[in-house]
C-alpha cells in the first residue's frame, strides 16, 4: 500500500495522474508538466510536497547532535535562519540532504528526502549524542509556492509582510487563511518562492486557499515532472541521483556546505582526504547534440570508454535543449569536452556545459 | 474519458491505423498521448524501410519517460510525418490527425489482429 499525504483527495479535482515516488502515491503532474514547469517560471504553481519528512531536534545538546552529523555548520545559523546541508557517512558517502531551520535558541526542525526518513531516524537514534529527535513527519505537511508571483499570492492570504522574508530566512506562526505557518524562503525551483509547513490537518483548506487566490496570477497546481525539470535546470542535487551513499558532496560539487574546519562530523577524515588528493570523480553539466534524452544511469564514453554515467537528464523546457548531469572521470570533465551517452544502445553526442542550465535574473 | 474513432483500428499498445486503400496511416491514441505527457521527441523509420507487426518502429519520448512504438501492420514506409521533427507535441495536440507517424503499404486492405474502436475502448477502460 503507497503511503499518500493529506492533500491526496484534492488530486483528482485538479486533474492529478499519480505514480509511485519512492513509497508514496504523488501528482507527477496536472495540467502537463511543460505548462506546471512555465507557470513556475513565469508565473506561480503550488506543489504538494507533504511526502517530505520532519524531524524535531531540541534540548541543550540539539546544537553538537547537528554539528556532528552534518558537514555545514550549523553554528553560523541564527534563529529563524535556514540551512542546506549534506549529511555524511565516515565513508563520505551521502546518507541524505537536509535543511536545518533554527526555531528557538535550543530548538531546530530538520528536514529530510521522503524517501530517507525511516534511514535518517534510524542513523539520528544511533548517533543523537543526547539530543532530544522527534519524527514529526506524519503530523507534518509541506505546501511549496513558487515562482516570480509567489509574493503577491501569499501576501493576499496573510496581514504579516512576507515580501521582506530574506532569502533562506523564515517567520514561524505566520496565520495564513487562518492556519498557522512556518514561512521559508526557500523551494527548489531555481526561482522565487516560499515553503510553507503547517498541520497536517489543515493543509488541503491551506492548497485550496493558495489555488484560489493565485487564480489571478495564474497559479497551477503541479507536480513531481515539473518539480524535476525545474530542479534540474537549477542544477539543485536530488537524492539518488546526484547524491548517495557512492557519491561524496565534494564529488557533487557540493564543495560550499561542507565546512572541513569544522573540528568534528561523520565523514570529515574521508572528505578531508578527497579534498587533499582531490576528487576522482566530477559531476557536470551536458547538452546533447543529437536528439533524444539521455536519462539517468545511462552510460557516459569518451576516449572510446566508459567514463561515468548520467545521473539525471531531461528536455529543458526553458532552454528548449536536451541536458543532463553526469558523474564522470574528472579528467574527461572539462569545459567544451565531448562525450558520448549511450541511449539505449546508440551513441549521441553531448558537450560539458556551464551550469546551472538556468538561472532567473534578480 | 479518452477518445477512440469509430473508423480506426487499433493495437493493446495503443497504437490506431487508418486505412486508405491498402496504405495503413499509423499513430498513437488519445490515451496514450495521455499517458505519456508532454511529448517532445519522436523518431520514426526511414522511407523505404520495412516494419513488421508486433516490433517496434521507433520510439516517442516524453518528459518523464521513452515509448517504444509498435508496427499494427507489416509493410513497407512509405511516408512518415516529418512535421514532428519541430512539433512533436502534435501527438498530445492532435493524436488521431496533425499527429500521425508513418504510412505503410500493405498487402491486403484489411489487416487482420487489430482491434476495433469499441474492444480497444474496454481495454483502457479496465
């Protein structure tokens, strides 16, 4: 039986087909993943992003608990601050990736990948160092509103001014339509936009609020396929594909959140070490010359071998060309190289190119 | 609820045919269209080449996923649409007309193992 989250009965109202992610039973799309995708970066959509799990770290050793099982740091965080971080095995392979936000002076929420919240639970038990962990998943839905028109829709649903919410800063108990939020400036869209936790309970009177008044702007609800190119072009990682427990942040160009003069956190020895004999492996960006979509596991040849592999592709519906990341051998990694991706058994030719694919203008 | 004409014959994996003469015109139906969303690339044979019923002739690749695309008829290419080289999303636009994909001369004009618009209807309808 898929696990489903509290918005599912609104699904079908708005012409949702469902697939199995990862567990769970979720809109890949509404309207069509293309109009979701442009509506993002032209407009505003509304995504359900409840399968998301939330964790509740609190208590006078939250703050070291962080610090050692992520490789960012935590101590520069303010309260209502957020912050993207990897998260480690001593290995260096990636268990998940995580936003911390600050709540209070000892309290943090910590939000993980859907699919990881039995493993992420069972990896913060046995390494907690005293801290009080609580799963706040179930009870936890996650509403994310994005795109350039993400501001006006949400302000005509609350007195508080989301507007001057800087980036990766939230406001907690903001009521909006009546239900108390934690308001982040945050998403995974490459664009504009805010993440919005709430109960369980109130949330599809939360979807139907925010669909009603981004009518105007044009607001569509959308799902996972949009969520995905939109991530993509953004170059923002997905678990799985960009990161696992065989991929290493620094391999994923994740270099920034991993702060190695840290003293102590799961994975620094082995991270310390890539750093100094440096990466193996790099993960870059491409655009297929030939047509087609070169998808995620696809083998990447250059020099007439196998040098890596696609970790995930797709048609950019904003940039109208065929792009992937790919984790190769670093030396076949640089910029202008080509490779070869081989498509269910026919070659095609791609070029390393610049990332992000897409990035909005301020 | 998907459209299915009356006229057309169709194959379990989607596929329709229209007859003219003894030339079958070969698409995907409005369910499949459906079923795959956006569509953005479709590669179809060559003129002159040969399909045969039951394996595949190309393929069509949406957003989220690649089709193969399965010959209804065995026969001999002799047209496809090459309008969907730039719109391939006539497919999800027009599935049973601008969205056609190949034309096949064959033998009889009648071909047999297809099914007709009421059986493929209650095929999607499970």
């Amino acid at each position: 039986m898929l696990k489903r989250t509290p918005l599912y009965d609104l699904y079908a109202q708005f012409g949702a087909k469902t697939i199995d992610f990862g567990g769970w039973e979720m809109p890949v799309q509404f309207r069509g993943i293309l109009a979701e995708h442009e509506a993002v970066r032209t407009k505003v959509g509304l995504f359900d992003v409840s399968h998301m799990g939330e964790f509740e770290v609190s208590g006078p050793h939250a703050y070291h608990f962080l610090q050692n099982i992520v490789t960012n740091d935590v101590g520069r965080l303010e309260i209502s601050q957020a912050l993207y971080s990897p998260m480690c095995y001593e290995d260096g392979g990636t268990v998940d990736d995580v936003l911390i936000y600050r709540l209070e002076e000892e309290k943090y929420l910590v939000v993980v990948n859907a699919g990881n919240i039995e493993k992420d639970e069972a990896w913060f038990l046995s390494h907690d160092h005293g801290a009080v962990i609580v799963n706040r998943s179930q009870e936890t839905a996650q509403l994310a509103l994005q795109g350039p028109n993400s501001v006006s829709v949400l302000q005509k649903l609350t007195d508080q001014p989301v507007a001057d919410i800087p980036y990766y800063h939230s406001r907690q108990n903001v009521d909006v339509a009546g239900i108390p939020c934690l308001v982040s400036r945050t998403g995974y869209t490459g664009e504009d936009g805010f993440e919005l936790y709430l109960d369980a309970g109130a949330a599809p009177k939360l979807f139907l609020a925010l669909m009603a008044a981004g009518e105007q702007e044009g607001i569509l609800a959308c799902g996972l396929g949009a969520r995905d190119t939109l991530r993509l072009e953004a170059r923002l990682p997905l678990y799985g594909h960009e990161l696992s427990p065989e991929i290493s942040p620094l391999e994923a160009g994740l270099g920034t959140f991993v702060k190695l003069q840290k003293a102590e956190f799961y994975g620094r020895e082995a991270l310390l070490q890539q750093k100094e004999q440096g990466v193996t492996r790099k993960l870059v960006g491409f655009e297929l010359k030939d047509r087609g979509i070169a998808r995620a596991s696809h083998e990447v040849l250059a020099a007439g071998k196998k040098v890596g592999m696609v970790t995930s592709g797709t048609m950019s519906p904003t940039l109208h060309k065929s792009i992937g990341l790919a984790l190769v051998e670093k030396e076949y990694g640089e910029l202008g190289s080509d490779l070869f991706i081989d498509i269910r058994g026919k070659l095609s030719e791609a070029k390393v190119v610049k990332t992000p694919f897409y990035k909005r203008a301020k | 609820m998907s459209q299915a004409p009356e006229n057309l014959l169709y194959t379990k994996e989607h596929e329709w045919v229209r007859m003219e003469g003894t030339t079958a015109y070969i698409g995907i139906t409005d369910f499949a269209q459906s079923e795959l969303g956006d569509i953005v690339f479709v590669e179809l044979p060559d003129v002159g080449s040969s399909v045969q019923a039951g394996e595949t002739f190309g393929t069509v690749e949406s957003v989220k996923t690649v089709s193969d695309l399965y010959a209804p008829v065995s026969g001999k290419v002799v047209k496809i649409n090459s309008e969907l080289a730039d719109t391939p999303e006539k497919v999800n636009e027009q599935p049973y007309e601008g969205g056609w994909m190949i034309a096949v001369e064959i033998e009889s004009d009648h071909p047999e193992g297809l099914l007709s618009a009421k059986e493929y209807q209650s095929l999607i309808a499970e």
